[in-house]
C-alpha cells in the first residue's frame, strides 16, 4: 500500500487554495497529488513524474477528482517546457517527495530492490527516455575500480567504497541485484539494522538517474515557476538531496526572493513513523515567494 509522507504538514505547507494551480512533479501513485485535487473547486494540479508506470497507477488511484488533474511524464529539468505547453506561465505551490517510490522498491524486475532479485536496472524512467540511460549493470561492470570507489564514497556515502569497488571487479560480470547485494555482504558484514549493501544500490540509482543533477535543475528553476506568494514544499530522505535544498533555499531568501517557512527542517510525527515506518528518514522544507 502507498502511504503518502507527512501528508498534512505538505498541504498545511502548500496553503492549497480552492482555484489554485498547482504542481507535483513527483505523482508516484498519486497520495500527494489527489490530496491537493480533492481541496480544489477551479484549480489544477498537474502530476508529472519520470516513470510513465506511476503515472498510469496515480490516474487509477485519482478517478474520484480526475477532472482537476493533469497528468505528464517528465524529469525535473523539463518542467517549464510542460507548462509552457499548457501555457501557464506561474504556480501557485509546487512539490516534490524525493523519495523512492514503495512500487519501485518492491517491483524487482525494476532492479531497486534488495531483497527481490531482478535484473541490475535501476532506471526510474520507463519511457523513451529511459533508452538514453545507462544502466546500474553498466557502471558496475564498466567503471573503472578508481571511478567505482568515487561514485560509491561521493553518492553513497559509503566508507568502505574502496573494499566493495575491489569486489565487485573482481566478481565481474555481475547482471542481478541478488548478485550484488550477495556479494557486498560477502565483503561487508551486516552489524546493523540496515543491508550492507544499501549505501551502494544508493549511489547506483543517484548515478544512473542522475538524480542530484536533476534536483539542481528544479531548484535553479523555482523562482521562476512560482508567482509572488507562491509556495514551494521538497520533502527528502538523504543527507546528500537535503543539504542541496537547504543551501538553495538559504541562498534565495539571502537574495531577497524568498522567505522562508521552515527556518529548521520539519521531521515527521511519531505517530506517523509508527503507522508507515519508511517515513523515518524524510525532511520537509518550504519557501513562499516574495
């Protein structure tokens, strides 16, 4: 089941208004986004997401409001070529929940999981642009040692990179993810709660999605997508995403473009990390333009 994060802080935050336009650029199976639609009466949402599958199951889960959703693929980095095509020139608020989807982490033939075996894919999208992406197989079994230690230490956060790099060129071809999550344990015993192999499957997905790029693309465009008094709301799981928000959003209020309503990130309730415990991990942190 999807459980949307920290649902109410999100639109408490949004300041959703019933004639309002507004934009989710990541629908995932639509918990956010029919949210917004069932406050509106005249608005819009648009729901964009890069994996034309969500898209579809967020139309399904969305019938009882469809009248006042938009559904288009997309990545972060071509958002203002979908309203132009829509022609809206501004927002009202926008969100993003950085946070991967409970579908593509179970789905193993998406090749997310760790716990389902399935082909080393990776790959959020599913459409045409999916074919201009390297795959996480191709980077494993391509990239250098050096360029693999680099990617799992800078995107992972991982301190034994170097160990788990010499691995995995060693065990070369590697094409599943059980082989993967296999062998990182083999090399990297578990002492925690959390796979050993997690901070690497991490960096994998941030590299073949590009995913940092991409939310510097958003960030960069955020002044320009929100009319005055419009509101921005990010939500993210990792350390690398939230410190690239927190930096933005500092440097637009010290511009004198923004203010901010989060002067300290806003973590979810307990209530709700007992309900849905994934919730654990994410941030809030919202603006509203001057």
């Amino acid at each position: 089941m999807h459980v949307p994060v920290m649902l109410a802080e999100c639109l408490d935050y949004l300041n959703v208004q019933p004639e309002g336009v507004y934009l989710d650029l990541t629908a995932g199976l639509g918990g956010h986004t029919g949210a917004i639609a069932r406050r509106l009466t005249t608005g819009m949402v648009i729901a964009c997401d890069r994996d034309a599958e969500s898209i579809e199951l967020a139309r399904a889960n969305t019938t009882d409001c469809a009248d006042r959703i938009r559904f288009y693929p997309g990545l972060f980095s071509r958002v203002e070529e979908t309203l132009a095509v829509l022609k809206i020139k501004q927002l009202d608020g926008l969100l993003a929940d950085l946070g991967v989807s409970r579908h593509q982490l179970t789905e193993g033939g998406r090749g997310f999981s760790l716990m389902v075996d399935g082909p080393l894919d990776m790959r959020m999208s599913t459409g045409s642009h999916a074919a201009q992406q390297r795959t996480a197989a191709e980077i494993v079994n391509y990239e250098s040692e050096k360029e693999l230690a680099g990617l799992i230490f800078s995107l992972g956060e991982e301190r034994r990179s170097r160990k788990i790099a010499r691995a995995i060129v060693r065990a070369r071809p590697i094409q599943t993810t059980g082989q993967l999550a296999k062998l990182i344990e083999g090399v990297v015993p578990r002492t925690g709660k959390l796979h050993p192999a997690t901070q690497t499957f991490m960096a994998l997905r941030l590299a073949v999605n590009r995913e940092l790029e991409e939310l510097d693309a958003l960030l960069e465009a955020i002044p320009r997508l929100l009319r005055t008094g419009g509101r921005a709301v990010l939500l993210t799981f990792m350390s690398l995403e939230d410190r690239k928000v927190k930096h933005a959003f500092q440097a637009m209020a010290k511009q004198g473009l923004v203010s901010l309503l989060t002067r300290h990130v806003v973590r979810p309730a307990e209530e709700e990390i007992r309900r849905n415990p994934p919730s654990r991990s994410a941030k809030l942190r919202a603006l509203e333009m001057l």
